[in-house]
C-alpha cells in the first residue's frame, strides 16, 4: 500500500523540515525527522529537503555523516526524493559562495540564474516544468503541461547527463534542470509541499510507484 510507506526527512541542521514533513503526511507517508544516520531504516524512503546557502550545507553534511549516507543509498538505487538544495547538491560542483564541491552522485555543475530582460534573480514564485514525456510517466498521473510549481532559487543545475533530466523551465531567457529521474529517485529545483494540490500529487504519486500500483 502507498499510504503508511516509511519516509526518513534528514535533519541535518537546516531547510523548511516541518513543511516538508507534514506534506509527505498528508499523502499517507509514516514520516518522521531523523538527525542522524543510524535512525535511516532499509525500508525508508531517504527525503533531502533543503533551503540557504550550499556551503553550510555541504558542511553540516559532512559533520552528521549524511554525506556518505545519501551516496550510499543513491548508489543502491533506495528510493531517494530530493528538494531545491536537496538537488543542486547532488552535483559535483556549485559555483555559489566562490565554489563549493557537491556530493558527486551526478556530472554537472551548479550555476547562478541568468535570465536577462530585466528579471529578477533569485526566481521567486509560480512557474511550469516542462516534463520529458515518457520518463518518469507514473509520476505525472493527474498533472498537465499547464500546471504550475512553487520555486525560490538564485542557483540552478546544468548537467552533462542527459539521461537523468526528467523536467527544464525556462525563467526569461535561461532554461533550466528543474527536475531529474533516475531508478527510485526523482529530486526537483521547485517544492512541492509549498506547490499546494499539484505538489501532493507528485509526492503521492511517488508513494504508488514505489508500492507498484504503476510503473514506469
């Protein structure tokens, strides 16, 4: 059954953990904080939430040993949802603060946003994602092109791994990695639990994917 499906939100320090937690809640998860990594079962989905800057986080990784954890479970193809920080940091490289080295699970670099005619940097607010048709397909179930998710970021991913790109937006002139696939992990620039009816659905969506009623 998706309903009751363990889900393990890391507690390392920082990012909007309360929100998130009672999103994956409110889609039937048994979710829970766990601020170390011996609270992580096998039968957990692993969540990364994260907001601020990448340094302190890459930090506060390292002193929990989330680090080693999320690579471990990634390499292990668990199920894994990352969220904002939650994916830029899954690259090898961010070039925010002066440059900060990433986890190193995908290729690809982490670049500031830059989308002329005057638009505002960070992107702040309601946007599409441009979903690859066919990828990822049980997680789409219920959302259209014209549906539109909650972002705020400044940074953004530019990967070389095209197999792994499951959605881009285009903010002005600069289109972007807002979500990748790959195996039993999904991980988005935008929030679904700030992006009300259609963010649920994307995370309950997951929980039926992982229980079988779909497929990919």
């Amino acid at each position: 059954m998706a309903a009751n499906r363990k889900a393990a939100v890391i507690d390392y320090g920082m990012g909007n953990l309360r929100s998130v937690l009672r999103a994956w809640q409110a889609v039937g998860a048994d979710a829970r904080l766990v601020d170390r990594p011996d609270l992580v079962s096998d039968d957990d989905i692993l969540i990364f939430p994260g907001q601020g800057a990448i340094a302190d986080a890459m930090r506060l990784l390292k002193q929990t040993k989330f680090d080693s954890l999320i690579r471990e479970w990634i390499s292990a193809d668990k199920p894994f949802f990352g969220i904002c920080l939650g994916l830029q940091a899954l690259f090898e490289y961010s070039e925010e603060g002066g440059g900060v080295e990433g986890l190193g699970v995908f290729k690809g670099r982490v670049r500031r946003l830059n989308p002329a005619g005057g638009l505002k940097v960070p992107h702040m607010g309601w946007d599409n994602v441009n979903f690859k048709m066919g990828i990822n397909s049980a997680m789409l179930k219920g959302i259209s092109p014209d549906d539109q998710f909650y972002f705020v970021h400044s940074y953004c991913v530019e990967t070389p791994q095209e197999d792994i790109v499951w959605g881009t937006t285009q903010y002005g002139n600069d289109t972007f990695v807002s979500a990748i696939s790959r195996g039993n992990l999904v991980a988005c620039q935008f929030h679904p639990e700030k992006s009300q009816s259609k963010g649920l659905m994307l995370y309950r969506n997951f929980l039926e994917f992982l229980a079988g009623k779909a497929s990919i």
